[in-house]
C-alpha cells in the first residue's frame, strides 16, 4: 500500500515536469544536488512527529523522482551553470548544439 500511494505521488511530479520546458529540466537536472538537498531535506522536515508510513511513502516519492531526474540526465542531457553562462552538455540520446 506504501508504495502506490509513492507511485501516485511520482506520477503527480511527472505531471508537473511534463508542463516544463525542456531548457529548464536542463537546468534543474544540471544542478542536481541542489534539487535533492531540497527534495529530502523537505521530506524529512515536513514528516518529522507524524506516521512513520506518510514519512516511508514520501521519502519513497522523493527517491524515484531523483532516480528519474538522474536517468533524464544520463539520456538527454543537462546545462551547468559555469562562470562563462550556462554550458549544455549532452545526454546518450541526444547531440549539443553549439
């Protein structure tokens, strides 16, 4: 049961990413510890005195969509933010366009 209500929560974050542009999950997935610092840190925060079970499916939740946003790395590619603008690297499926 834990893990289709985290299944429900990561379709919902699929669903709000699929309305972003793609430049901008570039850019999120380019700075990727940032995201997770924030995702697990508010997690954790957020659940910290409730049910272990809410804390279980949204720490769960959280995970997948990390895992996901890594794949979207790895397959399509990512921008960093450099000290000459942003830097565009590509992924296994796709070419930079310099």
């Amino acid at each position: 049961m834990i893990f289709i209500a985290a299944f429900i929560s990561f379709v919902s974050f699929m669903v709000l990413m699929m309305h972003m542009p793609g430049h901008m999950i570039r850019k999120l997935v380019g700075q990727m510890w940032i995201p997770d610092i924030l995702m697990h840190g508010t997690v954790l925060y957020l659940f910290f005195g409730t049910s272990t079970m809410g804390l279980i499916q949204a720490e769960a939740a959280a995970i997948m969509f990390s895992l996901w946003l890594r794949y979207y790395r790895w397959a399509y590619g990512s921008e960093k933010l450099t000290l000459r603008g942003w830097a565009r690297r590509s992924g296994r499926m796709t070419r930079a366009v310099v």
